[in-house]
C-alpha cells in the first residue's frame, strides 16, 4: 500500500502480509508463465472485498527501496548464482513503513 506523491515511486508506503494477494499474483504469474522479475499491482475494491489487477511491469520497480528495507533484496538475488527461487522468498519484516524523502 503507498501513499503517492505527485509523480514517481510511493513517498509513504507500509508493508504488510497477505495471503490472498499473493496467492493470486503468484497464479497469474504462474499461469503465464513467467520467468524473472516482474511488479504485479493490485488494488482492493473494498465494497467487494477482493483485488483488480492493475498492472504488470516486468522490471524492478521505483519502489524498490522498500523492499530491500523490509528484507529482500530483489537485485542481490537476481545477481546471486544460487539464489532460491524468487517465488519461494518471503518478507522478512511486516507491519514496516517507509518514508521516501528525496
């Protein structure tokens, strides 16, 4: 979840774990497929309770600071020879905020 500025990656952002959200993100990219990186955005509709694709990107995302802060760091395991594979990797911190100032 993020809190946008005018433009770019979020200013504010929290991370937090759900389940739901993965498990679809991970089936669509199973379904396609898909090998490497890639940023898969959803958002909630609350009225019904359940997510709307947005977009798939297939590079590493403006936000990506938030990720390594909250314990993954997406380029160190891209360029590690015997990573785990990426869809096995979990966030190490939850309930964890960010504040990008620039």
């Amino acid at each position: 979840m993020g809190i946008s500025g005018d433009r770019g990656p979020s200013a504010f952002a929290k991370v937090y774990n759900d389940v739901r959200l993965e498990e679809l993100g991970l089936r669509l990219l199973s379904r396609l497929k898909w090998n490497g990186v890639a940023m898969v955005e959803f958002k909630k509709v609350i009225e019904e309770g359940d997510y709307r694709l947005m977009e798939i990107n297939p590079r590493l995302w403006g936000s990506l600071d938030l990720s390594i802060a909250a314990g993954i760091d997406f380029p160190y395991l891209m360029a590690e020879p015997n990573r785990l594979p990426l869809n096995r990797v979990r966030q190490s911190k939850s309930d964890f905020f960010f504040l990008g100032i620039s």
